[in-house]
C-alpha cells in the first residue's frame, strides 16, 4: 500500500492495465488509498481502534467489489 503497487485502478492505470483510474466501484475520483477513505460504496462504519485494519478492511472491501464486476482492461 506505501508504494503504490496494489490492484486499484491508478496503479493498473499506470501499468496499462486499465483504460482509466477512475473509481471503478463508484465511478468517481481517482481510485487510490485516499480515495478507498471517501468512496461512497464502501462500508465506512467500521470503526477501528488501529487505523491499519481500517485500511486493510477498506483494500478487501474494495477488492471483493471489484471481483464482483465485469472485468475491463487491456487483454
């Protein structure tokens, strides 16, 4: 997550993996960390006393959600 090498869509964006890094769950904003803290489709109300399982909660989240989806992409 530090460096930047993970599977949201502006790193696939910037491997071209992926057309654009927009949000791919809701179509808003540049889909990265920062992003996972304000996008609307993930399930914010966990509320975590350590902000690292907040983070890995919002990258599973996010993860699981974009499994669910129709794949877009380069191949």
């Amino acid at each position: 997550m530090r460096i930047e090498h993970d599977y949201l869509a502006a790193h696939l964006h910037r491997i071209n993996v992926l057309p654009s890094q927009e949000c791919q769950l809701c179509d808003y904003g540049t889909m990265n960390a920062e992003h996972l803290r304000t996008c609307p489709v993930l399930d914010l109300s966990k509320n975590y006393q350590k902000s690292i399982f907040k983070k890995a909660h919002l990258y599973r989240s996010a993860r699981h959600l974009m499994v669910q989806q129709p794949r877009v992409g380069v191949g």
